[in-house]
C-alpha cells in the first residue's frame, strides 16, 4: 500500500536563514562551476510546464533522517505489564530516501519514502491497527518549524505476524527567502506518534521485536 502525502511548509515560518541517526539518504547534486552556469539556458514557460529544465541544483538538499527516540513503538495490553506475552502491536521505521529540486530562488521541492516494518504481537486480538507518524521540517539544530501528522491502516494476512510497508510523501516545499538559503539549512525528521510511556520505553533501551518472536528475553 503507497499513500501520497503533501506538506506545505508555512512561508511566515520558513523564511529566516537558517538529529538523526544515519538513514539512507539521497541528494541530486548541488552547486554548478562558474561556465557552466553561464551555458545553462533557464527555461521558458512552456519548459516549465512540461518540466523540461536540466539545470543543477543550487545547493544540497535537505538532511533526512529518523529520530532515534521515536524510531520504535510498542503497544501493550496492560501498559504496566511490560512483557512480551503483553504485547499488541509493535513498528519500526527503519530508513528514509528522498529527492530534491530547487534552482535560482525557487522554493526546495521535495519527494521522501519511509520504510517501516510492523509486528502483531501475542496479545492482538485484531489482524489491523492504525499507526501515526509524523514528518517535522526543522533548521538544522532548532525547533521544528512544520509538523505534520499521518494515519499508516495496516492489516495483517492470515498466519502473518510481520509486514512491511513503504510510505511515499509526494511533495514537501520549502520557502526559500533568496538564492543564499540552500537546502542545506534545513532537515526533514520522521517518527512514530508515542504516549509518554512509549517514549520513556525506548529511552530506557528497551526492545521488542515480533519477528525475535520465541527467542526474545524479556525486557530486551
């Protein structure tokens, strides 16, 4: 199942100049030499339209990654009883690839798929369950400047205690305020939506995995 998801970074916010753990990550290239910015004819109209413009990009693209502290969510049946014979649902994102687009002042254009793994675990009384993530748009090392929620409906085959599911979020756009600020100031971070007791359990280090399944030891 692929969802397509837009996100529109607020222009008021993004406008100023401006952590993850390593996630694949890809870049178009960025910066041009000095002649072959001059030999590069900008595009018309009509090449816009079709989208017929083969000029570099003007800088690297934003960094994307997960945030290590929401990377994991578990689902208990009895939220004091953390146990693996407790457990309900569990998912993990584990990467996040992407391309981005911007030439002259253009606001950066961004595409972002997210790989994520799901488990049913022996307490599930269900074959779906609904996961939220988000996807934050941040200067690099301050506050989120966009954040924005999404709903994953995963149903589980018949006898199948694991899937995997690879998210697509179709468009992000940044402003940009001129041609100095590069993609570079930014960073696009995702993670599962948690209660407090979910984030404090994979702070403690704390691990479970569905497909680990019988030889899993407890608290691991």
């Amino acid at each position: 199942m692929k969802l397509s998801r837009v996100i529109m970074v607020s222009l008021a916010l993004a406008l100023g100049s401006c952590a993850s753990r390593e996630t694949p990550t890809v870049e178009l290239p960025g910066g041009v030499n000095p002649e072959n910015q001059q030999a590069a004819r900008a595009p018309n109209f009509f090449d816009r339209m079709i989208g017929n413009d083969d000029r570099p990009n003007v800088g690297p693209c934003p960094l994307m990654g997960v945030l290590y502290d929401t990377a994991r969510v578990v689902k208990f049946n009895q939220p004091n009883a953390q146990r693996y014979a407790n457990i309900e649902f569990t998912g993990e994102m584990q990467g996040v690839s992407g391309l981005c687009r911007y030439v002259e002042s253009d606001p950066i254009r961004m595409n972002m798929e997210i790989d994520m793994s799901f488990g049913r675990g022996p307490a599930a009384t269900s074959d779906r369950q609904t996961y939220r993530y988000w996807v934050a748009v941040t200067r690099r090392g301050r506050a989120p400047i966009e954040k924005v929620y999404f709903d994953v409906d995963v149903r589980f085959p018949r006898g199948e205690q694991v899937v995997t599911h690879r998210e697509r979020i179709e468009e992000i756009v940044i402003p940009r305020a001129n041609e100095e600020i590069s993609g570079e100031n930014f960073e696009i971070l995702v993670g599962f939506d948690l209660t407090p007791e979910q984030l404090q359990f994979n702070r403690d280090g704390r691990r479970f995995r569905i497909d680990a399944g019988q030889t899993q030891a407890p608290g691991q």
